[in-house]
C-alpha cells in the first residue's frame, strides 16, 4: 500500500466530516426541507406526479467524468423540449425540437427551454414547482459521506431515478471543486446573493464548475421551465414557460 495515499485520504475524509458537522448543526439543512405547500397548485403537482413518460432519458454513468476538461454540448437558440400524451392521457413522450412553432405543429406542448434531458419528465417538474428551495434538501444530501447513502436521500425528495442521479452526480462534483469556498460560505452563513445581485461564492462556484455539465445532462432547470427558486434571479434569466398542458388540471 503506498504510505502516501493514507494521510490524502484521510484529509479528504476530515474535511467531509467537518462539512457534515457544519452543515447538519444548521436547522435548514438539518434534513431534507419539506415541500411548500404554497409553491404550486396542489392539484398540479399531484397530476403530473400521475403522468408516465415512455421514453424518458436514462443516465448510465459519472457526465462529470464524461465531459472532464472538455465543454460540454449546448443546445442551439430556441431549442425546446416538448411533451404529446397519449389518448389514455396518462402516458406521454418527450421530444427535442430546433424551436417552439416546430414542437407545437408536431402536437407537442413545450414543457422547457432547451433540449430534453434526465430530469425533463413530468415527475421532476414537480419537484420543482413543489421546493423552491432544492439548495439546502440537496447539500444535505451531497455531504454524506456514503454514495449509496447521498443517492437515497436524493431520491427520496421525489426526482425520477435519472434526476435523481444527475443531482447526486453534480453534488458530489461540488463537493470535489468547491468544498473549501463552501465551508467558509456556510459557516459564515452567506445569503444566497451579494447586496450587488452576484451570487455568494459558493453558488458561483457551483454555477462555474458543475453547471454546464447538469444543464447538458439534466435539460430541465428550474429557470428554463419558468420556475423561480429560492435564490434570487433577474427576470431575463426567467424564461417564460407556461404548464397549461397537463390533461385534468386547470391552470389560470
């Protein structure tokens, strides 16, 4: 065994045991927070929770390690992501298309900005609609030191498997590049933006070195589906995307 690897490890293990320390001592990341009720129209969130894809994108291994050292595929300008349902209502297919008049002819409802991707199905939408908040659930999550452990508790706040793989693979990129800029942040407990807009260090080392290959792998993002989140954005980062689609529900 090489006398070198034990004390780099051990370090490594250190330094995630004092971020578990610190993190789990704050009562937001404590646990996963609970879903807002007030985020979403209940009847909504419950109807495409019942939706079914039938060819959702799967993820078979680390994009981070795909895509290392190399900028991964963006999609062109007005690139979207469309699902059709079925006649039963309850199936539907997602579908990538070069712009919103193109999916919209081939009977398509434009669900995000952007081409389909891991956590672009129905289910994930309802996360998203149902937390705001997914930045405290999700470093909760990412800070145990057991993969199995990390992927459970991420899974468990409602992603399809795909999403949910896709979260635990950005988390743990995350704490790879950003763990010692995120420690000083949590513990001098930053809010998510600067008085000037910026983000917080934390979050714009997580936005630079773990965002392009989410957006690539995940498609769907909170602000490419009109959604906002807890932390604040422009309104030109907001596109505006209207869930009006959903068989059953009725949406103002």
């Amino acid at each position: 065994m090489d006398s070198g690897t034990i004390p780099g490890a051990r370090r490594t293990a250190a330094s995630l045991a004092v971020a578990a320390a610190v993190l789990l001592a704050g009562h937001s990341a404590a646990q996963p927070a609970k879903p807002d009720s007030s985020a979403a129209d209940a009847r909504l969130v419950t109807a495409l929770r019942s939706k079914v894809p039938l060819n959702p994108i799967t993820l078979e291994g680390d994009p981070y390690r795909a895509w290392r050292e190399r900028e991964p595929p963006r999609a062109p300008a007005g690139t979207v992501c469309g699902v059709k349902f079925e006649p039963d209502l309850v199936h539907y297919r997602l579908g990538t298309f070069a712009a919103d008049e193109e999916a919209r002819a081939a009977g398509f409802a434009v669900t995000h900005v952007g081409a389909c991707g891991t956590c672009s199905t129905l289910q994930d939408l309802a996360v998203y609609l149902e937390r705001p908040d997914l930045t405290a659930p999700v470093r909760h999550c990412g800070i145990l030191l057991s993969d199995a452990g990390s992927l459970a508790c991420i899974e468990k706040l409602g992603f399809s498997a795909p999403c949910a793989r896709t979260w635990f693979f950005n988390a743990r990129n995350t704490r790879r590049e950003c763990l010692g800029v995120c420690l000083a942040s949590w513990i001098m407990a930053e809010p998510p933006t600067r008085s000037d807009g910026r983000l917080n260090a934390c979050l714009q080392c997580d936005e630079d070195r773990s965002g392009p290959v989410f957006k690539a792998t995940a498609g769907r993002t909170r602000r490419n589906s009109g959604i906002r989140s807890s932390i604040p954005r422009p309104d030109e980062e907001v596109d505006r995307v209207a869930h009006d689609y959903v068989p059953g529900v009725d949406v103002p």
